[in-house]
C-alpha cells in the first residue's frame, strides 16, 4: 500500500504539473481539492484519465468520484480493491 | 484624446526584453517549456497555475508580467482591454492534444489539453492574472499586421470604452516561439512614442 501511496503520489505531481512540489510534501490522508491541495475541476478530470490509463479503472458513477478522490490514500484504497493482484 | 505606447516587450527564442532592454538572453539554447520556465524564475513570479498552462498561454502571461510588472495602474480593471493577433493560432496545443486521441488502442483525451485548443484562452489568462476585465479580441492573421492592431485598438479608445489596452502578437510552433506586447494609454509621461500603426511596426521589427 505505502508503494502504491507514493508511485500515486508521483504520477499526481506529473500528471498535474504541480510544479516544484516533492510526494515527501503530500500527505496522503490530506484532501486533493479545496483546502488540500487545491486542485481544480480539470485536475479532477485528469486524475479520472489516470486512474483509466494507468490502472485500466473507470469512474462511471460520478457520485463516487468525492470519496475516491478525497486524498491519495482513498485513490490508493481504491485501485487496490478495484484491481487484481 | 492622444495615446502613446507606454511600455513594450518581446519574448522569443533568443532573448527576453523589456522597453528595448533585454534582461534575459537564451545562451544555454533552452528548448521553450525550460526557457519560458527560466523567464518566469528571472521575473520572480509565484504563479502555480502558470505550470498548468500550455506553452502559448504561458509565453502571453509571461509577456504581459513584462509588461505590467512595475506599473502601478490605476485604471479600474473594465478599462483595460487586450487585443491579440497570431498566425498559428493554438495549432501547437491543438497538435499535443490529437495526439492523446489517434491512436484507438491508447484512447486518453486530455481534459488540461483540450482547455487550451482555443487561441483566445491565452487572453483568459492574462486577464485572470492581472484582473483585467475590460473588452478583448483575438485575431487569427496570416502574418504581423500592424494596422490591424492600431485600427481596432484605435476604435476602441477613440470610443472611450477603454482607457488602456494590451496589444499582443503570441506565435508558438514547433520550432520556434514569439511574443510581442504593447501597452497603450493616454500617458505623456514615459512613453516610447506616439500610438501609430507606424510606431507599432518600427517596435516589432526594430527593437
């Protein structure tokens, strides 16, 4: 899981240009949009195509979107008990 | 009501100037995501969502930082407009974004790609950046043409809607990248000459 934490951590800052930014500095229980990190509805976006891309996953259901995109640790959660070992 | 060019600048492939002065020249041959990254450091920027922006946003931003960076303008934020002209238009975004949908077996569309497929976004920016609210436009010309930026530029301030305008040329290609501003006001004090198509032209070819 804490592997799985930090390559996220790692594709997030790529994927996002979050310019000048280390995984060391996200703390994986803290939130992406809003407060946290402050992303954008086109950052949330583009996490969507990462987690299609990277770990084949597709978020359908929009209403689950808040919960897996709270933090990196949710998205961890998530692509660890969405895809097969 | 005369109006003078108060302030110009240029960014390409090879230097970064302000009012004629070049404070920043491409000696390392900089490719242009690392040059436009090394003007933003030179110009002491704290922008983060300027790494967010594709290459021709980024080059307009940068351009009218130049530019508006030590003036302290005091018009209210609807009357200062911008008015651009480019010949390549977004082709470049455009280019990077098709390649995220050619290939069927590897399908990702780029939403932050596909946001900045349009030329005028460029002035979205520069407008956010620098709460600027007033009119703009945004041509989509062969080449440079000076009389086009002074004839609208004219109509707009002889009408008195605006009281300041940002005048841009923003080309980005492959191989090369260009950005050429102006700042028009009714301003004696300062100024690098009198606000004509001619004027416009000797800066760009000249300075």
């Amino acid at each position: 899981m804490d592997e799985l934490i930090h390559q996220l951590k790692i594709e997030i800052i790529s994927c996002l240009n979050l310019e000048g930014l280390s995984p060391e500095e996200i703390d994986a229980t803290q939130p992406l949009f809003n407060e946290g990190l402050g992303l954008d509805s086109i950052d949330a976006l583009e996490l969507i195509v990462l987690m299609d891309k990277t770990y084949g996953l597709k978020i359908v259901e929009a209403s689950k979107g808040k919960e897996i995109f709270y933090s990196v640790g949710t998205m961890a959660k998530y692509i660890m008990e969405n895809t097969k070992s | 009501m005369d109006h003078y060019i108060t302030a110009f600048g240029r960014i390409n492939s090879t230097q970064a100037s302000r009012n004629g002065k070049r404070f920043w020249s491409n000696q390392e041959g900089l490719k242009l995501a690392d040059s436009l990254k090394a003007i933003y450091k030179i110009l002491g920027m704290n922008y983060l969502k300027f790494f967010k922006m594709d290459e021709m946003s980024k080059l307009g931003v940068l351009g009218a930082e130049i530019l508006l960076k030590d003036l302290n303008l005091t018009y209210q934020a609807h009357e200062i407009g911008i008015l651009m002209l480019t010949s390549e238009s977004s082709l470049f975004t455009d280019q990077k974004y098709f390649e995220t949908i050619s290939d069927s077996q590897n399908y990702f569309p780029s939403p932050s790609l596909f946001v900045y497929t349009l030329p005028n976004i460029v002035m979205g920016e520069i407008a956010i950046k620098n709460n600027l609210k007033g009119e703009n436009i945004c041509f989509v010309q062969d080449q440079f043409k000076s009389h086009l930026l002074f004839d609208y530029a004219n109509y707009l301030l002889t009408r008195g809607s605006q009281k300041a305008l940002l005048l841009a040329f923003i080309d980005v290609t492959k191989n090369d990248y260009e950005c050429f501003m102006i700042l028009i006001e009714n301003n004696i004090k300062n100024n690098f000459g009198s606000f004509t198509s001619s004027r416009i032209e000797e800066l760009y070819c000249n300075e």
